[in-house]
C-alpha cells in the first residue's frame, strides 16, 4: 500500500504542470516516435510469440508475461506501414489504454524524455486526417534536432477492436433523458476518434456536440464566449476533456477554467485512457467533477444525465 501511496504522490506531482514523459522508439526506420510513458507498464525484450489463429491481421500473437497473456500488436503494420521485420533490437511496450493491457511490437527502445506540453505540437495540416499522429515534438539527439512523432494510440486501437456505442436500456433515465435535447456539450480531445466515439454515443439523445483538439483551444473558446458577455453555463451544459493533449493538457485546462470566476463552476469530466488506482487522486487535485476512463458509453450517458439533474433540480 506504501508503494501505490508513493506512486499516486509521484505521479500527481505533475498534474496541472503541463508535463509529460515521453517514451521513444523506433519502426526500424528513421523516423522517431513515441508514446506517453504514464500509459506504458513495462518495456521487454521480445520473448517468444504464441499464434492466435483468426485474430486481426496487426495483431501478431501473444505473449505470456509472468503468466498473463497479452495480444501483441504490429504497431508498424497497424499505422500502415509493412510489418516489422523481427531482430535481436525488437522490444514489446506493454501499455494499459481504455482499462485493457496490450503489448506493442516496436524497434529499438531509445529513451525516456521529460518534456512540457507546450512542446508538443499538433500535426501538420499537409498530413492529412488519416494519419496515426496525435502530436510531433523536437528532441536533439546526438547533436541533431529530429523529428519525434506521437503515436494516436486510440485510433490504432480502435480500428483493431470496434467501438459500440450503445447505450444500456438500464442506464437510461426517462425522466431526464428527454431534456439533453438542444443541450451542447464540449469534447476536448487530440484524437479525433476519441471525439468521434463520444460524438457517436451522444448525438442520437439530441446533443449537440462542440469540438476542440486541445487544451488551449478550448480555453481561447471559453475566454472568447466570456469575453463576448456570454454566459458560459447558457453556452454549454458541460466539457469532457482528455488529460493528454498538446499545448495544453486536460489538467491544466482544468486549473485555468476554475481560475476564472466567469467559469469556474463549469461542470468538468475529466475523460482519458489513462487508468489506475491513481486517478480518484488526479480529479480531486484539478477540481474535476468525475473521471471517465475511455471508452465506456453507459459512463458518458450517466454523467450527462448527473449534470442535467443538477440544472433541472436547482
């Protein structure tokens, strides 16, 4: 229990800092890329593969970690590149998203870099919208400046393992339900498939959907909306927002909005594939009104219908 305490403390150390640790690899190329290192449980040499006869085409087997087995994916085939060619520099990155545990099958394994979010840039518009980027960022490397590019994790996965975005009749409250209609709601996201899925799960109740790709986006929007004389609870009903995002990260969209008084009781889901025992922790220390671990629509519904109670019973 000493550990997990220690590790809650570590890691919400940096909430509301606008910080990240990134981990860098390579596709047995020359580009670099990288994954957010608060996702990854472990990096391992890659151990012996068992096949998993009709299981998607990316994923090429499984590895049995101190005995749990964990689907390996082919991250260099799964962002559309030719397979990876196994050799002795091949690594697995086993990762937690969306509370499920996967291995990613890379190259090299360089290093971890601790970076700012205000270092992270969006994709360049020339890389069209089916790239499998959510960032890019610099790093200098043996006295060069090189590209690293940020993996959207979410959409590799999502196009592995199809979304549902039903919703559970249970889940459903009639006398509330029928009010969402009109209502807006702002995502903020980097992925665009992770706005797409709580747009998708949403919009058939009649919400309108708002969308930004970042923290400060977002912000610029809400300050304008505030600027303009708008009232921001009239405006929109609630914000879902990722932790990890460039420019700004969800955390500090967060601090910022509480820290105006023409905002500061906008009502906050805090919404991210990030998931632990650590994140009750997160919430509480940027004044979140819940967290959502991704992808789970029955959670996004209920928590839309909790923020309409509160409106509707004031």
């Amino acid at each position: 229990m000493s550990n997990l305490l220690a590790s809650v403390d570590q890691r919400t150390q940096l909430v509301g800092e606008n910080r990240l640790e990134l981990l860098v690899f390579k596709l047995n190329t020359r580009h670099l890329f990288a994954i957010n290192v608060f996702k990854v449980r472990e990096v391992l040499n890659l151990p012996k593969l068992n096949m998993l006869p009709g299981s998607h085409p990316h994923i090429c087997g499984v590895a049995t970690v101190r005995g749990t087995s964990i689907p390996v994916i082919d991250l260099r085939g799964a962002i559309g590149m030719r397979p990876l060619n196994r050799d002795e520099e091949c690594n697995l990155i086993i990762t937690e998203y969306n509370r499920t545990v996967q291995a990613f099958l890379v190259g090299q394994v360089l290093n971890i870099v601790n970076t700012s979010w205000e270092e992270i840039q969006p994709p360049p518009v020339t890389s069209g919208k089916n790239n499998y980027l959510t960032a890019i960022t610099n790093l200098i490397r043996e006295g060069k400046n090189e590209i690293v590019e940020i993996i959207d994790v979410e959409k590799v996965l999502a196009e592995i393992v199809d979304y549902d975005v039903s919703v559970s009749e249970e889940v459903i409250d009639d006398q509330v339900i029928h009010h969402l209609n009109g209502h807006k709601v702002l995502i903020v996201d980097d992925s665009i498939t992770a706005r797409n899925q709580i747009k998708d799960t949403l919009s058939p109740f009649g919400v309108e959907i708002i969308e930004a790709n970042d923290g400060l986006q977002a912000l610029k929007l809400l300050k304008h909306w505030a600027d303009e004389g708008k009232n921001i609870y009239d405006e929109i009903l609630m914000m879902f927002t990722d932790a990890e995002m460039p420019e700004m990260d969800g955390y500090k969209l967060t601090h910022e909005v509480r820290n105006d008084p023409r905002m500061k009781d906008l009502f906050i889901a805090l919404n991210t594939s990030l998931s632990g025992n650590f994140n009750e922790a997160m919430v509480e220390k940027v004044g979140c009104n819940r967290f959502i671990s991704k992808f789970q629509p029955d959670l996004l519904v209920d928590v839309v219908q909790e923020r309409l109670r509160q409106i509707v019973n004031s």
